[in-house]
C-alpha cells in the first residue's frame, strides 16, 4: 500500500483550520517541515515546533493563524496538485499564478521547496506540489 505522505499533512492542515482548532501535530518528515517552513513564512500560520515524542518519534506541532476579530482561519484552501499517480511538472515560464498573486503555489525544484514567486525569480521549474491560499 502506497501511501501519499504530502497528501496526508495537507488534510491534517485542512482538517484542522475547518474545525477551527488551535494546534495541530503532524508526524516529521524533512519534506512535511520544508511545507510547514513556507506557510509560516508566508504567514499562513501562527508558528510551529520540532517536538520529540519518544527516541524515536518527532512531530510537528503548528499554531494555527485565524483572523482576529471574525475568527476565520487565513488559509481558505489547501489543495494537492501533484499526486503521485499523476505527477505535474512546469518550467518557470509556466509557473502558474495562484488567485493573480494572492495565493501561493508550492513548487519541488532541484534546489529544494520554494515558493512560485521565488521560483519565477531564480527562473527554475519543477513538480507543483499544492496552491494555498
């Protein structure tokens, strides 16, 4: 069985902002805090923290950010591009833009998670992992 590890954490994401909830854990993997690293410099959550559960176990436990005064979670969605049964891949002339700017697209190059802007930037292409916005 096949599981999509990516997929995972953006439904543990997803599911955590619907039920308005102020913290969330997910289990560590290099790839999950390099997601979770972008969302908190784009200021899509609050913070978030390494934490080791015994010798062998670590997760990520994230703060999540809603609006101050109507309590409505700054991430409206959180969306899987690339699965693994069908991966999409893009040059940095096709880079989408998500929302005409508003939102982000994550973007797996070769060197390493960034973001489309920076991608566009640095004018290297890869795998769209997800939009958020």
């Amino acid at each position: 069985m096949i599981t999509d590890k990516i997929a995972d954490c953006l439904t543990i994401i997803r599911n955590g902002y619907l039920s308005k909830n102020l913290i969330i854990e997910i289990p560590f993997s290099n790839l999950k805090k390099d997601i979770i690293k972008i969302l908190y410099n784009q200021g899509f959550i609050s913070s978030y923290k390494i934490i080791k559960i015994n010798k062998f176990k670590l997760m990520i436990k994230v703060a999540m950010k809603y609006n101050k005064y109507t309590g409505i979670s700054v991430i409206k969605c959180i969306k899987r591009i690339s699965k693994p049964s069908l991966r999409k891949y893009c040059n940095y002339k096709n880079i989408p833009r998500v929302l005409n700017g508003l939102g982000i697209a994550i973007i797996s190059t070769s060197k390493g998670l960034m973001t489309d802007k920076k991608a566009r930037e640095n004018k290297i292409g890869g795998e769209i992992i997800c939009y958020i916005y």
